[in-house]
C-alpha cells in the first residue's frame, strides 16, 4: 500500500443551513376569450353534419358497388346461360341429329339406287309454252302496267 498524505476535505458532507427556496408567487391571468357558446355549438353542428354526410357517402357507396357486384353476377349468369344455349342449338342442328329426326320422326329414308328414276326428253332441246288464254281486261291490266313500268324506268 502506498502511503500518501492527501487529506479529504470533510465540510462539504458536514450539515449545513438549507438556503431559503424563492417563493414562488402564482398570479392568475383572466382565461381569454376562447369563444363564445353559440360559436362552440355551430363549431360543433358543423362537424357532426360533416362526419354525417361523409358516413352517408360511405354507406350510399357501398351500397353501389353491391349493386354493380349483384349486376355482374347477372351479368356471368347471363353469358354462361348464352353459352349452354348456344351449344344446344349446336347440337339440335348438327347433321346427326337432323338425320335421325327425319328418320324417326318423319319416316324418310336415305336414298338408294332404286328409286331413282331417269327421264329422257324426245324432242331434243327445244321446250314449247302454251300460250295463255287471257280476256281482254287481263290484256288491258298487263299493258297498262307494262306502260306504267316503260315511264317509271
């Protein structure tokens, strides 16, 4: 151990007289005019009708896209219903199908060799038109609308 000769100044832990605390003095100010009640009241109406119309402009929004959401489901339900119909149609005229019905339903039968007929003409290929027999007035009506035609163009 080492021997040294410093001493510790002692008074400062040694009682001493506290020192008076400055009083402290409170003055009250009058409270400024923060607003009168009809202000306060107005104040608070003004923003009770602002945060109502902003949640009734929630609720009519939600309220639409509900809507919009039901009418697209429609909408799905529609095209998926336009799809099986079509395909339906598809398949009611299909060849297939149109055979088998005029073969069940109708009777009809494909057409073999037999029943074929062939027709010859005699006369080559000339073909002769009876001539009409038309009275008068049905002479009359045919020129009148031939004359009717010729001015028309």
């Amino acid at each position: 151990m080492s021997k040294n000769n410093l001493a510790y100044d002692l008074t400062k832990y040694e009682d001493v007289a506290p020192e008076k605390a400055p009083k402290i003095r409170i003055r009250r100010q009058p409270a400024e005019n923060v607003g009168s009640a009809p202000k306060l009241i107005v104040m608070t109406l003004s923003a009770g009708l602002l945060l109502g119309t902003l949640i009734y402009g929630k609720v009519e929004n939600t309220a639409i896209h509900s809507e919009i959401a039901a009418q697209s489901q429609y909408v799905e339900m529609l095209a998926s219903e336009n799809v099986r119909m079509q395909s339906e149609l598809e398949e009611k005229t299909a060849l297939k199908s149109i055979e088998s019905y005029a073969e069940e339903i109708l009777g009809m039968q494909k057409l073999d060799k037999s029943q074929i007929e062939y027709v010859s003409i005699s006369n080559g290929n000339i073909v002769d038109i009876p001539e009409n027999n038309e009275n008068v007035f049905v002479k009359i009506k045919n020129a009148f609308e031939d004359f009717v035609e010729y001015i028309r163009g």
